[in-house]
C-alpha cells in the first residue's frame, strides 16, 4: 500500500468515528443546553432531546434561539464527516 492510499483511509476511517462517538453526544448535549437555558413546556422539551434526527429541535425552536446557528453548522459539519464515513463503510465492505 502507498503512503497517500494509507492516509485516504485514515481520513476516512477518522471521519466515521468522529461522527459516531463525537457527533452525538455533542448534539444531544446542546439539546439539553437549549432546553435548560430556554424553557419550554415538558412535553417539548421530552420532544426537543429525545427524537432522533433533531426534528424536536428543528419544531420547537427557530433561528431566534442562541444555540440555532451553532447547532445548523455542527449538523452540516458532520454531516459531511457522515458521508466521508460512508466511503470508509464501502471501502471495507466491498473493496478489501
């Protein structure tokens, strides 16, 4: 294997892991953040953390929230670490 073969996939295999074991908890925890420091009723605030793919937080707060922006950037940030993951996923899968 070459050099650059071998950084390709250390790239790569690092992407799938920084989303897996720093995405989510990093995402749950703004929720809980949000919810703590911007109080809704319980049942929104049980939606906001608890439904996956931050729909509860997409319906419960908008762009006037402190934590909006910053949430939207780290969705779009691993979301692309996600994909790269993904290549990693195929790579091992069906190419090794």
């Amino acid at each position: 294997m070459s050099d650059l073969f071998t950084i390709v996939v250390f790239i790569l295999q690092s992407a799938m892991t920084l989303t897996v074991f720093v995405a989510l908890p990093l995402l749950l925890v703004i929720r809980v953040i949000t919810v703590i420091k911007e109080p809704i009723s319980l049942k929104a605030s049980l939606l906001t953390v608890l439904l996956p793919l931050s729909v509860g937080y997409f319906i419960f707060y908008n762009e006037d929230s402190k934590f909006f922006k910053l949430y939207k950037i780290l969705i779009i940030c691993f979301t692309a670490l996600a994909l790269l993951g993904i290549i990693y996923t195929i790579y091992v899968r069906y190419l090794t």
